[in-house]
C-alpha cells in the first residue's frame, strides 16, 4: 500500500502471517517502515479480551527522522479506530 506522510511517499507491504477466524490476527509490513501487529480475541467472563501488539521500526536516513513522530500518530490512530470497529461489532452482536 502507499501513501503520503508529509509531502513524502511512503510504500509498504503487508502480509497476513497468521489468522485463525474470530481468535487470531497477526501481520507484517516490509518497506520504509517495518512493523508486526498482532490481535489475540480471548471470551472473558461475559465479554472478550483484546491483546493487541505493534511494532514499528523506521528505516534509516533523514525521511525517516522527519516522518517517525507522524507515523506513530498514524499508528495510534488505526489501532484506536480498530479496536472502535471491534467494540461496536460486539456490541451489535449482543
């Protein structure tokens, strides 16, 4: 996938490493940027528990320096929103 942190293009690759459907999630991302996020959904008591894991490593060089605070702002923010879609999926499920 590609897009654009602050004026510069940014280009990345995920693969799925791991799925097992409604329990496990778990990826990687090569590139500018390498990463590995995984998601456990565990049933606990009346609800699930979420383990969520990311992992980013910036690449070397001046772009990286400059685009490291954005990226973690843009991490933080799909994560935020991913576990938003995962409680309202819950919820309506109830």
């Amino acid at each position: 996938w590609r897009y654009s942190a602050l004026g510069f293009p940014i280009r990345l690759r995920t693969y799925t490493t791991d799925l097992i459907p409604a329990r496990r999630f778990a990826a990687v991302t090569e590139g500018q940027i390498e990463a590995r996020m995984s998601l456990d959904l565990t049933p606990h008591e009346s609800g699930t528990h979420i383990d969520l894991l990311v992992e980013y490593l910036m690449g070397k060089g001046i772009l990286a320096s400059i685009t490291d605070g954005f990226a973690a702002n843009q991490m933080r923010y799909s994560m935020e929103t991913l576990l938003e879609n995962l409680h309202r999926a819950a919820v309506a499920v109830r």
